[in-house]
C-alpha cells in the first residue's frame, strides 16, 4: 500500500507555506505520524521538514522522491499546533516552517552540515592525502586541511559532490545505575572466598544483599553504605554487579526546596473572580478574562485555585509571566502548590533542561506549565485554563520572526480547547481594556490589597528645583532623608533605574563629539567594569579615546546615568548599605536572576537596585521604600505608548512597597510633575489615566482606534533600500480604501544598525480587506530579495517603533 506525506519544509534559500508530497517507504508505510519530523531530499541536499498530512495519492505529475528517515519516534507537534502553525502564519506574514521551529526546545531544532563524497574513483595516494582512506570528508575537515582548491577541481572534474546532512541534535541525558546480579546465596558463597583482609569488598557483598533487585549510582552506593567508586567498580569487574545507562531528566529546580501550601481564604472580591472563571471551565466555554487587580490584591492565589480546579478534572493549565525575572518567585508559588506536577520554560534553563521540561509536558507528566513567552507553544493536551500575567508587557510579543503575540496564542488555544484564558495586571494595556469595555473580554476587578492595607502613599519630586538649589546629584535630599531612615531602622529599600552601564554617552567639551558605533546610529555607551565603550545594539566594543577623534581635544564629559554610576553614587552617600545591583550585565550568568533576588530576601542587602526587571512581580516584607530615580526615561521615547509604559512602569513599582505588615511608600524623581501619566501614577488611579489616554489616542489615530502594521526593509546598500521601500509604498497607497492611513516612507528611528541601513512605513486601518492581500504578496517576493541580502519584515501591531 503507498503512502504520501504532506511536508512542510526548511530551504533556507527559498520557504514556502504550502507542503511538498514525497512517498514513505515501504518499510515505514503506517508507522510514521503527522507531526513527526523528516529528512527529506530537497534538490541536491536533504533537509528537515515536518509531516502536516498522510494521504494515498499525489497530484504531483513528476516522480516522487522517497522520505530518507524519520527524526523521531514519535509526533512532536501535536494536531492542535499544526494547525495553528498554519494559522499563524497566514495571520503574522510568516512561514510555517518558522512557526514550527519556534514550538520546540533547541534541541530539536535540526542543524545541518556539508560533506564531500566520491563518486568516482581517483588516484590511490590523491584518496589518502585528501580523504584520509574515508569515503567522505566533512566540509569543516576540508577548511582545516586548507583542500577546498583540490576538492572543488575534483568537483569540476565530476569526481566528488558536496551534500548537506541534518544532524540531530537530540541527546538526553544518562547516568550509570548499578544492582547485584547475583542471588542471596551466591552472595554467601562468594563471600566465603574472599579473604580475611578484603574488608571493603565485603561490605559491597553485605550491601547487595540488602538491596536485591534496587537499582542505584555511585554516589547511592557511596553515601548509603559509605563505599568508594573504586570499590563499586571492583564489583562491576567481578560481576558481582549489573551496570546499565539509565535515562534521567535534568532538574532546573534540583537544588531547591518546596513546602507544600494549602489554599487560602479568599476575599470577596477574588470569590467573586473564581467563581466566574469557574463556571466557564465547569460548562467548557471559551471566555476572555480580563482579572484587573491593584499590586498585591492576591491574583496569584485566584490562578492557584482555578488551576487545582483544573486539575482536579484530568485538564492541564499554561501560566505565563512576562521574563525570567519573575519566574523565581512565580515558580515558588506554584511548586509549594502542586509539586512535580509543574513543568518549567524559560530562556534561564540550558538547551537540555528545556528539551526535559518539554518532555514532561509532552509524556503527561507534567500538567501545569509555569514560563515566559514561548512556552505558550508547550505541547499540552486537554488544556483547561489558559492564564497570562501582567498581559500588558510587552516582551510577550516576539520581535523577530516569526512575530507573534502570545497574547494572541493564549486566545487562540483557548478557542481550540474550548477553555478560559485569563489576562492579569494591575494596570492592563490600553487594547485589552478597551475590549472589556466592549464586552469582547468580560472584566473582573480586586480593587484592594488582600490585606486590607492601604496603597503606599506616592512623593512627586520636582528634579528642577534641586537643580536650582544646586544639587546636582542623581538624589533629591528627600530621597536620601528616606534612605538614611530606612538603614536605621533595617528596612529594605528598591531603587528604579530606567537605564543600564555608567554613562549614556560621552562627548567632547571642546567641539561637541559624540562616541559613535562605527556600525549603528546610535551612541555608544561607557562601561565602568570595563573601562570601555558598548554599542546596545551590535555589541561592538571599543576602549574609551584618549584624544577627541574629531579635534584632538582631551576634554571629555560623560553625559547621561546608569546602573553602575548610580551604584557609586550611592557607596558614596551611604558607605555603611549594603547594596545589591541588577541589570543585565549582573544577571548575564544562569541563575544570577534567582541568586539575587533570594540573597535581597533574606536580608543581606539593604538596598536592591536596579533596572525596569525590578518594576515588577518582586514580594518581601521588608521593602518599605521604593525610589524612581528618573521616571522621564520612558517618557521622551519617540513611541505613542511612551506615556502608557510609564503609567504601567510607576504603579507595578509602587506596588514594591508595603505589602506586609509595614508601611510603604514611594518616591518619584522627574523633570515633568505635571505630566498626567505621572499625576494618576501618584494616585495609583488606572481608570482616570485610562480615560485621558483614550482620548489622545482617539484625537491621534492610534490603537485600539486603529489597527497597525510596519514594514521595514533593510539592506547593506541604503539606496536599495529605499528604492524598495519606495516601490512598496507605492503598491499600498494604489489598493488602500479611503479610510486607511499610510505613514511614511521614512528612516527608521534608529536608521542604520551593524552595518545595515532601515527605511519603514506603517499601515493604519480600521478596516482593509485587501491588505491581507497585498501583504502577502510582499511576503512571496521578498524572497528573491532575501537571497541578495535585502530583507523585507511584516509586523502586525507592533509594540516598538523605535
């Protein structure tokens, strides 16, 4: 009987959203599944590609090529996500083959390497000296040996040819695990040989008698029965024990410990939350929860107990928080509740914890899935409850392709499943509440804190006066009063930097230069670890100049504040606090994260300093002051949500302070008192920066009023660029209808960057039936453009314009 598989497949020259048909071996004929991978030939190579369909026939008139193997055992995309793969590709202008690889852990993303072979013969001592007596050589072997020259006249000479292998990245890990192989009496007569001296030996023997048919390592063997390897390998040599490889799963969590939490009594308000969104999962219904809760109004305990609800049925959950900075404290909430029934994703874990955790989902071993963005992509089944939280940030949109919200997943698996999605945050974005208020989400509220505490009082102060009064510091006096309070009395205090490094630039007193990036249009930012210069952009590093470039000058000005100089800063003011810095060139190292956060909660540090990764999701008792030490950073970005992400930055930092049983309060340091996202911040009033907003959004033509979408070409030649973008925007305005706007073509904000220069333009609508069209269309022939190096992006409602 033939089958014919339905392959999506990786051309990395040349993708394409439909599949190709190729025949499965007879031997393989009703054992391979849709969703498992392939390799497959493709041309003159073979590459990846998954089965989306087996069918009996082809409408393809040529001659079919075969399957080459199967690269798993089994599916590793369910059909749920197959289809919204195809879905999201269409929606997001991506390919489907980019949708598939982002659903899986790195491992099994396939990698592909380049050999020669011989498919002639040639001279004995030639075959040696090149190939080694091989009938390949890798490509990398070849460079080595410095024999591309030679191997590509033998290519001409139709002697050898070049092909691309997949290689699978796969391993899971194994250790040695070892048990008696001999029975209770044969461990008696062996005994009985062994002679008076052989003391450790015995003791093994005496060991496997007590253990029988156990299976144990080494280190079980060493710390039991106080044996040394040594001794366990005697053992192994004599044939007294049986040794295997034993598959484990590598912990990211091995090192901690969890105590089991019961439920809490719920206040009204949370009651009232619970038992909607459990009528919802009780009668399996599709509803979009917009949980709107003040900071520490006790969301976390309504996802606890919806979560249990949903386990109890036989259903799994998907609870995703914003970044890795709130996944220590998150996870903890979540293990103490439900234990080895939580699996873990996120960018903190290596390449084989995450393809663990993924395979626990994926056996059913794990039912609640705790992680950050990507991890909406978790191959559950039977999902239940589907819960963002603080859905308004916005590192749950992908940046690079494909471009996904996973905001929109979330309601996309929710639908599929016929389950609940939940959307939390204290101060939701401005889309997902104009969608309550049209009752496409239904909107619950917890208006006050669980504890019945008031909301930490909110200082506004003015940096301009103190500038009059000739302090020219990063502190106001008031901040610093209340930080000497606060190390006298031994509470903890969180200071807010909206910036990393030392210095935002430096410059020439003497004719005005400043340190640019010789690859990006941007400055280039002072270090102090380093002593060095640091482009945010490309990574481009350079010592700080000894002389101005431009005018050989010596008179250099560091402009701007960061981490680093606000650290000495504060050594300076106060050299008895013991300060602990985060920002992202302390959190590089795997686990720095959660290393920090639990030496601060425990008390050895008085002050916690640090970057917008500070802002939210943090809970210890001690915190009674925060410090916003320039809450104007977000607010001069060239980006219509500047005044939304500062509202949003102010109040989930506020909410820092006080949460026990002391209280709190919150200072904020700016150059524009007067500024409304700062004066409702102060009063921690969403709805009345909500309403205002609303209006200038409405006056400007912005989301949600209106549907955005940003093309960007960029290209190492900026004249091809802009004639491309040009050519673009001429296509648009020609199919647009009346009511949609076309802004642009202009240079990006930032117009050039490693070595690349960017032009875009944007696309705001209400309603356009024929943009879908006409994107898609672009998508299609960019692709001879992306084989030149020129590259096209779509992206629908993007989040930065900048």
């Amino acid at each position: 009987m033939k089958q014919i598989a339905k392959v999506i497949v990786d051309v990395p020259a040349m993708q394409t959203n439909r599949p190709y048909d190729y025949v499965i071996p007879l031997n393989l004929v009703q054992k391979l599944e849709i969703g498992m991978r392939v390799e497959v030939p493709f041309g003159s190579r073979s590459i990846q590609g998954f089965i989306t369909e087996i069918v009996d026939d082809s409408n393809y008139d040529g001659e079919l090529k075969e399957i080459v193997r199967p690269l798993d055992i089994e599916p590793v995309l369910t059909e749920e996500l197959l289809q919204l793969g195809k879905d999201m590709a269409d929606r997001i202008y991506s390919y489907q083959i980019y949708c598939y690889q982002t659903m899986l852990p790195t491992m099994l993303k396939a990698k592909y390497s380049k050999e020669f072979f011989l498919t002639d013969e040639i001279e004995e001592a030639l075959w040696f000296d090149l190939f080694e007596g091989q009938d390949t050589l890798s490509w990398e072997r070849a460079l080595e040996k410095g024999v591309l020259p030679q191997l590509l006249d033998l290519k001409k000479r139709e002697k050898v040819d070049l092909r691309y292998l997949v290689k699978n990245q796969v391993k899971s890990k194994k250790i040695k695990v070892y048990c008696s192989a001999m029975s209770w009496l044969q461990i008696e007569e062996e005994l009985e040989t062994l002679p008076k001296n052989a003391s450790k030996q015995k003791e093994l023997l005496h060991a496997l008698q007590k253990i029988e048919d156990q299976w144990m390592t080494k280190k079980e063997f060493q710390e039991q029965f106080d044996l040394s390897a040594q001794t366990v390998q005697t053992g192994v040599n004599k044939r007294w024990l049986k040794e295997e490889e034993k598959e484990v799963y590598r912990d990211p969590l091995k090192n901690h410990h969890f105590s089991q939490t019961e439920n809490k009594q719920l206040n009204d308000a949370q009651t009232e939350a619970f038992n909607q969104v459990k009528e919802a999962i009780e009668n399996n219904e599709h509803h979009v929860f917009l949980l709107k809760g003040v900071t520490g109004s006790g969301k976390t305990e309504v996802y606890l107990q919806l979560i249990g609800d949903v386990l109890k049925k036989g259903k799994t959950a998907l609870m995703l928080v914003p970044e890795i900075a709130l996944t220590p404290q998150m996870v903890r909430h979540f293990k103490e509740r439900f234990g080895n029934d939580v699996a873990v994703m996120h960018s903190g874990l290596s390449a084989g914890e995450k393809y663990d955790e993924w395979r626990k989902i994926k056996r059913g071993e794990a039912h609640v899935v705790v992680g950050a963005r990507s991890s909406i992509f978790s191959p559950v089944e039977n999902l239940g409850i589907v819960i963002i939280d603080e859905e308004h940030e916005t590192t749950y949109k992908q940046e690079d392709n494909p471009r996904y919200h996973a905001r929109n997943v979330a309601i996309y698996r929710g639908k599929y499943n016929q389950c609940p999605v939940i959307l939390g945050s204290a101060t939701p974005s401005l889309e997902s509440r104009a969608r309550a208020q049209k009752n496409v989400y239904k909107l619950l509220e917890l208006p006050d804190r669980i504890n019945a505490k008031a909301m930490p009082e909110v200082q506004i102060v003015d940096m301009r006066e103190e500038f009059q009064e000739n302090n020219r510091g990063n502190f106001s006096r008031v901040l610093q009063e209340k930080i000497q309070d606060r190390l006298q009395k031994k509470e903890q205090s969180v200071l807010l930097l909206n910036r990393r490094g030392y210095s935002s630039f430096i410059m020439c007193r003497d004719c005005g230069y400043v340190l640019e990036c010789p690859n990006c249009d941007i400055s280039m930012t002072f270090h102090m670890d380093t002593k060095g210069m640091k482009c945010h952009y490309c990574g481009h590093e350079k010592p700080v100049p000894k002389t101005c470039p431009k005018c050989a000058g010596h008179q250099f000005r560091y402009y701007g504040t960061g981490t680093q100089k606000i650290e000495k800063e504060l050594n300076e003011l106060f050299p008895e606090a013991r300060i602990i810095r985060m920002d992202v060139d302390t959190t590089r190292k795997k686990g720095a994260h959660e290393k920090l956060l639990d030496a601060f909660g425990k008390g050895k540090a008085d002050i916690l300093l640090g970057t917008q990764m500070i802002a939210k999701g943090l809970d210890f008792p001690n915190i009674t002051l925060v410090g916003v030490i320039n809450a104007d950073t977000s607010l001069n970005l060239p980006d219509f949500r500047s005044s939304e992400k500062t509202f949003q930055l102010l109040t989930q930092v506020s909410g820092r302070a006080g949460r026990a049983d002391l209280v709190g309060e919150v200072i904020v340091q700016t150059f524009n008192p007067e500024h409304y996202a700062i004066e409702y911040a102060k009063h921690h009033n969403y709805d009345g920066f909500y309403r205002q907003e609303m209006v200038l959004r409405h006056h400007g033509g912005y989301p949600p009023y209106y549907f955005t979408t940003q093309i960007t070409v960029s290209d190492a030649d900026e004249k091809k660029a802009q004639v491309k973008i040009y050519e673009i925007n001429a296509m648009i305005r020609k199919q647009m209808g009346e009511g949609t706007i076309v802004l642009g073509p202009s240079k990006s904000s930032i117009a050039k960057m490693n070595n690349r220069y960017y032009f875009q333009l944007l696309v705001k609508y209400k309603n356009e039936p024929r943009l879908h069209d006409v994107l898609t269309m672009i998508l299609d022939q960019s692709q001879k453009d992306n084989a030149k190096g020129l590259y096209i992006s779509i992206d629908t409602e993007p989040v930065n314009f900048f």
